[in-house]
C-alpha cells in the first residue's frame, strides 16, 4: 500500500497508559516523603515496539517510574536497563498541591521548556550518545489524596518541522525488502532485541548491503554506515499499530536526522513485532521528505504534543478510591470474613439482616463496650449508645472501647468516647451516641427536675420506637425498668445482662402482653415498631418472662447506703466478656429464629442434633457461674404481677403515660399496689440487692428447671 | 520438607500440593502452554520473596499472563467515563502551534486483564488472581468485568459453593486484586484425580496438576485450555 506523492505525513499520536502501582507510589511518597514540595520530579516512562496487530502499545508508567521511598535515596529513579519490554525514557512529573494550581500551570512554558530539553540534546550531540532522550515526555497532575483521584495531562514534545515533512510512500516492510533481505532483517532485529545491550534501545540504523545482509547499528555509528551500495533504513521502535500511519517517535527522530546529518529524503522502519518475534508484514518501511529551509535549525522549533483526552485538549481524571480508600477496603474485607462464614459453615447465615437491624444499647461500661465490639464482630453496623457517665481512670481496664486518653481532663463522655472508638475500628460502622441518665423508680425528683426527667423519659421511649433490638447493660437493677417496660409496651428484641460477683444472667425477655405471634419472621420484628393486638396472649401458650417477673418485689433505690464495693459493681473481670458475648450470641439466634420474639425457650441437653435451627437452641435465660465454671439454661415465664410487663402495668402506662412513669419514680410502693405484689410479700425487711438472694425469695410463678 | 512424599503413596491425597511442588507444577505448565497455545502471551515465572524470614526454599514466585487484550466494539464503549471538564484547563487553539502532522484517531476501547497463579500457603493450593484496566490504566470495577466474563462463568459461579470471586490484596503485590476463592479448590482437585490409582502416584500429580486445575478455573474467567494440554493427561 502506497501513499501519494508529497501527502502530509501524520503520525499516530503516543498515547499514555498509567498504571494503578504509580498512583500508589506516588501517594506514598508525597504523604511520607515530599509533603508540599511541589517541585519538579523526575520519572522515568516505559515503551516497546507494538506487538499485536489491532492495539498499539503506550507509553507506560508503573510504580517503579518513580524514585523509591527510602529516606537515604535521592529522589531520582533507578533507571531499569536491558529489558526488551520497557524502554526507559525520561520524563518529569509537576504535581500541583491543589486543583487551581493544576489548572494554573503554564501549559506552554512548560512544553516547551521539555522540548528545548530535546532540541538542546539533539544539537549537542547528546541524544545520538542516548536515543531514548528523543522521546522525553512531561506529565502534570495533581494527585487529591483525600478523594483518591488523580488528575493528569501528559504531553509528548515533538518538533516541528517547517513545513512540515511529506510522505512519498509507506508499506510494510515486507514489500519493501525483498524475501533475503527481510529474512535477514528480521533476524538481526530479533539478535538486536535479545541481547540485553541493545534490547531498549529505542532508535537504530539499518544498513542493507547488495548481498542483502542487514545489519544494525547505534546512531553513534553513523559515520560507518556512509558505505556506496549500501542501503540506509532509519529504524525505531513504533508503539503504534496502524498500517497507514507511523507512531510519534518518529517526529524528534526526523528532527534529529535533519538536524544532525542534514539529510532531505530519509527512508524509515517503523519496527513491530508479533508475540515477542520482529513481524516484517506490521512493520512499516516509509520514505519522508523534508524540505526545511536553510536557517530552521538555527533556532528551537515550535512543539506541540499535550495529550488529547477522546479528541479534546483537556486533561484526563482517575478514581482508584476502590482500591486505595482504606475504608472501602476495611468494609469489603469485613464482608468477606462474614462470607466465607456463610459459605462455609452457615448457608442460612442471614446477613442482610444482621447488617441492617438497630441496636440500642443502654450503658456503655464493661457490658457496653463489650456487647458494642462483638456486634461489630457480626457484620452489625447500627449501633446507639445511651450512657450520661463519663470514663474514670479505672475504666479502660475493663471497658474495652476506652484508654487513657478518654480520662484526661475530667474524663470524656461514656456515650461519645465509645462511639468514637468503634468508628476507629471499622470507619463505616453507624455509631451514635446520646448521653443521658435513664429515669429510675424509687429515685424521687423534685419539681424542678420534673420537666426534665420527662424529657428523657420521652427521650429513651422515642430511641426505643426508632431501634429494633435493645440490650439492657446498666449496672442497677432499677435503672432496667423502664426501659423493660417500654420495650415490652412496642415488642422489640430485649436482652438483659446482669453481673454478679462471680456470676452472671443473660436473657431474652418474652413478646409484650399485647402482642400477638402471628406470621413472624426476623424482617417484620425489625421494620415494623409494634403488632398491637387487643388481645391478650393466649393461655396455651406463656408468655416467656423479663427481667423483672422473677421479682416479688418492686424495683427501688438500690443505690444509696450502700458501701463502697457494693457501689462500684465489682466482679470477676471475665464475666462482663462472657456474659456480653452470649448476649450478642442470642440476639443473632434470636434474628435467625423464625418465630424471633415469640420463639419459645429452649434448654440444652445432652442429645445432640435436637434443634432444628441452624445456629442450635434458642434459651431464654442462660445463667453462669464461674465459681464452678458451669452455665445453665433456664425457662421462665411472664409474672401476671410483674412491675415492669404484666398488662396490668401496661395498661396503665398506655391509659396515664408519663403520669404513671412520674408516679412510679416519686412513689416507691405504687408499683406493688399497682399489681398486687403487696399482698405477696411475705416479710417487710428491708431488701439486699444482691439478686442471687432474690431467687431465694421467689415466688412460684416461675415454672423453671433449676439445677 | 517432603517427607510425605514416600507417605503419600500409602495416604489417600488431600488434593492440595507443597510449596516446591507448586513451582515444578508451575514450570511444567507454562512449559506446555507455550507449546500448545502459540498465539497467546506466554505464562511467565516472576520470582518473588514474601517471607525473608520464613520462606524455607529458593523458589518463591507466582505465574503471570500479563496482557490479554479485549478490544470492544464502539457500541460497549462508555461514556459515562469521559469527564465533563471545564474548559479551565485546556489549551485555547492559539497558544499551540497549528500541527497537521498529527494524525487525529478515534481509538477502540481495549480491556486489557492480567492474570497471576499464586500459591497459597494457607489452603495449599494455586490461587487465581486477575485484574482488569482500560488502556490509559483506569481499573475496571467488577461490575464491567463481569460483562467480559463468558456466560457460562456467572453460571458456574452461582451453582457451586465453591466458586466465587472476591477482592482481596495480592499477597506480593499489596494491592487489591479479584480471586476465585481457594475454599473448595482441594476438593474438586481430588475429585478430578479420584478413582485412578495410576494417576495418584506423586510425579505424574505435580505434573499435571496446574493443568487440570486450569481446565476449571480458567472455564470461570473465560481462559480456554487447549485440548492438546489436556489430552496428555489421558496416557
């Protein structure tokens, strides 16, 4: 294929290929290394000649263009040599601190101050010596480090001839060279490109002598070439693949040769290869005129050369947050681990249901934090922290989400400092944390305070209607009570865990009084608030109990005339770990139940395979002791008396609102009047709050296996 | 180290293979695969040392097939992935020099994919990594790659429980790449050499093992084996 005669000679532009390592690189040693130094940098770019007939290669950069990071190297790169796949070019990099000073460069200054870099080597003589500086290229950017997006604009200097050069013909080499002379051509490529000396060396010359013997050499051997009868082919490696049109290399190269040899017709070789062999037949032979005048070497020519982003001078962009924000990459990582548990060991894991339900936790001391982590742990991403304490020096000890730092300067808010925690385990995780006291029974207000225990009163209700499971983790019996009584009023998830010295209760509380156990599945427990019924539960089936219905009396001020280790909860360290973990436990096999709420108690045994459910039995109650290293699961049910969920109670909330809280809270005997347990109680001595003690008292509502 | 060579001739194997043998594995494969496949890129050696402490031999390194092109057709290209720039940063057309020497094209769109086997010392058995870029660099998301894989893969991928694809960093590269999950790799490796007590002894399993293996991986991502690699396991 011939072109005309005197046709302008248009070259396939070089196109630039960034690969993702380089961004790495750079972003670590702008952030360890050069800080806001933006001062030029020197890379170093990668080509080879094109070898597939339909993609042209590019001018690369991978993560070794740039110096490498260690504090005792200069910032210059380690050149690579001899490699046949990457021909080193040098470049230079200008990566402005913000976007404005990126579009603020002075685009032609700097082009053409790379170009007069290239003009100055060719008339020194300097690029014959190293041919690799005909293809110097420039790169500006700017690299967001906070968005992980790049912003670059490459441009490859070319000089211009003037006029331009003319193409008298162009076609493949193997129609230009007769069979021995491309035989031979193609085998002196091949030696060229295998021997590590010459194997990147981007610019060569060709001389064919009559007995078709080709032969090439370094640009340095010019002078040896001048032979009679020889014929002169000037040879480079052409990232392009077009049949009709030569890569841009060829641009300086023709600048070069005019300039250095003066020479008006040169015959060129765009050299290509096919899997790694010289390809005559993709290979180009070409011949160019060049019709500058006398004086055009006299001065630096025009270049031109800024990269076209799909056919507009404008720069391009790169996001790589997927891959280099570390909290996308702790998130998918996280989901990982719970896949692979699914497929693995649980394919009935449900994790869409894990990752969307709310958890309120109330208190975030050792139960708390504890409780907090292994949700996290689960794939639970929801979590609210309600606690008006702030973090005392003993704290970090057992409270796992605190260190020292929280302590400082009075101590940090419980509720804020565990939210920020969790958020520097696992940035996505959706913490919230409310810092307020929960309003207890038996603990009289004044009128002042009236208002604003209301207020939190309402407060905890609203937190309550707005999450769908609820974990009760304070230290005081009483505090427990109105929360339990909330929950049970609107059917969410409750689990209650207690600690006592060396023992320790974790339970589910049964469905509300008013509710009904209708078509449940985990998904409807957690999108809707409440399934109210007028109807009561059915007798056939108990209600299982809460916290309270063990309890025949009511829950008061347990707090004041205590000692000093009766007020600090003081326990064996390993039960808070313990009980939080099973309390988690039960809460997944809760979701995964499909009778969730309303599931019955379940308690082991010894037959193994009895439960149907995938993640086995479902207990209500799981009371431990570590004295004997032993846990048991209990069955319970609801108390028609209880202080906290009988409907009696209920019902009186629901009729009187937060008059009956306030009454409850100023007067410490209306709950037992309330539901009748004034009658049932057999001694008036003055309480211990030891609940192990209680069990003693206890009434025989309870229908339990105990051991 | 492998002493459980001579035991393993009395042991039924466990369909997982030693590190040394994953490299006389992995040079026995790229061996064939340059024999069979001459118009692909070849599967290159790239020596690599993780653990300088722990790593016990000298050949430590992964397989890699760098450089599979997939060219789209004008109709796939995307163009929500050019940016509508401002024209702040461009360059008024009086600034440059009028240039008709550049030859103004409208290129394809190219996936190129780049596909490494590395050996895991976790599960005992080669991992496919790959990952996938435009050719200005910008990766691909796995959603785009999945219109590249064949169709057969999604099906395989949803059927077994043993076949899925997810991201993790490239234990030399550090950074993230996509894998086929090595969970259930030494299972379905026993099934694929089961029964036959010819083909359990030791040499024949190293040497064929990366072969067999390709023969279901490379079905997920698209990569087809020869049948001439296949046929020398039937001798």
């Amino acid at each position: 294929m011939s072109k005309k005669e005197g046709a302008l000679l248009q070259f396939a532009p070089m196109q630039s290929s960034v690969d993702e390592g380089f961004w790495h690189r750079f972003s670590s040693l702008k952030l360890n290394k050069l800080g806001i130094d933006d001062s030029p940098l020197p890379i170093i770019g990668f080509y080879a000649p094109c070898s597939h007939s339909q993609v042209s290669n590019h001018l690369t950069l991978l993560a070794e263009s740039l110096p490498s990071e260690s504090s005792d190297s200069s910032l210059v790169p380690e050149p690579s040599s001899g490699n046949r796949n990457k021909c080193s070019v040098p470049g230079i990099l200008y990566n402005t601190n913000t976007m404005e000073g990126f579009h603020a460069l002075d685009k032609m200054k700097l082009l053409k101050e790379e170009a007069a870099k290239i003009w100055n080597d060719i008339v020194t003589g300097k690029a014959v010596e190293d041919c690799s500086m005909l293809s110097r290229f420039l790169l500006i950017s700017f690299a967001d480090l906070k968005k992980w997006s790049f912003h670059y604009w490459f441009a490859f200097p070319a000089l211009m001839l003037d006029p331009p050069a003319a193409l008298v013909n162009l076609r493949p080499a193997s129609q230009w060279l007769s069979a021995a002379e491309a035989e031979s051509l193609s085998t002196a490529c091949n030696e060229w490109r295998n021997s590590k000396s010459t194997a990147d060396v981007p610019f060569f010359l060709v001389t064919i002598d009559p007995q078709s013997r080709a032969t090439i050499r370094l640009l340095k051997d010019w002078d040896a070439c001048q032979s009679d009868a020889h014929k002169i082919l000037f040879g480079f490696y052409d990232p392009c693949h077009l049949p009709n049109n030569p890569g841009w290399p060829l641009r300086n190269f023709l600048a070069l040769i005019s300039a250095k040899w003066n020479l008006k017709s040169v015959q060129f070789l765009c050299y290509r290869e096919n899997r790694g062999f010289a390809d005559m037949g993709l290979s180009l032979v070409g011949e160019a005129l060049i019709t500058v005048s006398e004086g055009w070497k006299d001065t630096m020519p025009n270049a031109v050369g800024w990269e076209l982003n799909k056919g507009r001078k404008v720069p391009r962009c790169i996001s790589l947050a997927q891959s280099m924000d570390p909290t996308r990459l702790a998130v998918s990582a996280a989901d990982l681990n719970l896949k692979l548990m699914r497929w693995r060991a649980l394919p009935s894991l449900n994790l869409s249901a894990l990752s969307s339900v709310k958890c309120l936790l109330l208190g975030a001391g050792t139960l708390g934090c504890q409780v907090a982590r292994m949700l996290m742990a689960w794939g639970v991403r929801k979590i609210t922290l309600v606690d008006n304490g702030k973090v005392a020096m003993s704290n970090p000890l057992r409270q796992s989400l605190y260190t020292l730092d929280d302590c400082l300067n009075g101590g940090s808010f419980k509720a804020t400092a565990a939210v920020e925690s969790l958020k520097r385990i696992f940035p996505a995780v959706e913490a919230e944390g409310v810092v307020m006291a929960i309003p207890m029974p038996g603990h009289p207000v004044n009128s002042q305070e009236q208002e604003s225990v209301l207020d939190d009163c309402r407060r905890l209700s609203d937190l309550i209607d707005a999450h769908d499971s609820v974990f009760l983790l304070t230290d005081t019996r009483e505090s427990r009570w109105l929360p339990t009584l909330l929950c049970a009023n609107t059917n969410k998830i409750t689990i209650t865990a207690a600690l006592g010295f060396d023992s320790f209760l974790v339970m589910r509380h049964g469905a509300g009084p008013f509710s009904h156990a209708h078509g449940f599945n985990a998904e409807t427990a957690i999108s809707s608030s409440s399934d109210v019924h007028k109807i009561k539960d059915a007798k056939g089936k108990h209600r299982l109990g809460c916290y309270f219905c063990n309890d025949v009396v009511a829950p008061t001020d347990s707090t004041s005339n205590r000692t000093l280790d009766q007020q600090c909860t003081v326990t064996r360290p390993g039960l808070a770990p313990i009980a939080s973990a099973l309390a988690v436990e039960l809460l997944v096999s809760i979701l995964h139940h499909p009778e969730g709420i309303f599931a019955e108690g379940d308690i082991s045994s010894n037959v193994i395979g009895t439960s149907e459910q995938p993640l086995g039995i479902l207990p209500h109650q799981i009371r431990g002791s570590l004295a004997q290293f032993s846990q048991m699961t209990l069955v319970g049910y609801s108390s028609s008396s209880c202080t906290a969920c009988c409907d009696t109670v209920l019902s009186e909330y629901r009729n009187k609102g937060m008059e009956f809280i306030l009454q409850a809270i100023n007067h410490p005997t209306y709950l037992e009047d309330l539901t009748g347990l004034t009658e049932l109680m057999k001694s008036a001595t003055a309480f211990s709050l030891d609940w192990d003690k209680d069990d003693d008292d206890g009434g025989g509502d309870e229908d339990c296996v105990e051991i | 180290m492998d002493q459980k060579e001579s035991v393993r001739d009395i042991t039924p194997w466990d369909g997982t293979l030693s590190s040394s043998d994953f490299f006389s594995a992995a040079c026995a494969f790229s061996e064939k695969w340059k024999r069979f496949n001459a118009f692909v890129p070849p599967w290159l050696w790239v020596p690599s040392r993780k653990h300088h402490l722990l790593s016990s031999h000298k050949e430590e390194g992964y397989l890699s097939l760098e450089g599979m092109c997939l060219i789209k057709s004008s109709e796939e290209q995307e163009s929500c992935r050019s940016q509508t720039w401002k024209e702040e940063s461009s360059i008024s057309q009086e600034e440059e020099a009028v240039d008709n020497a550049t030859l103004v094209c409208i290129c394809d769109e190219v996936n190129h994919y780049d596909f490494h086997i590395v050996y895991s010392p976790s599960y005992r058995v080669p991992v496919l990594y790959f990952r996938s870029y435009h050719s200005d660099g910008q990766p691909l998301p796995f959603g785009e790659i999945e219109k590249d894989l064949p169709d057969h893969s999604a099906k395989i991928r949803s059927e077994s429980k043993w076949t899925f694809i997810t991201q993790e960093e490239h234990p030399y590269l550090n950074r993230p790449w996509y894998k086929l999950h090595p969970c259930g790799t030494s299972e379905w490796m026993k099934l694929l050499f089961h029964g036959d007590t010819a083909l359990n002894k030791n040499g024949f399993v190293i040497e064929h093992y990366l072969v067999s293996w390709f023969s279901v991986i490379g079905q997920v991502v698209g990569l087809k084996i020869p049948l001439g690699m296949l046929e020398t396991l039937s001798c």
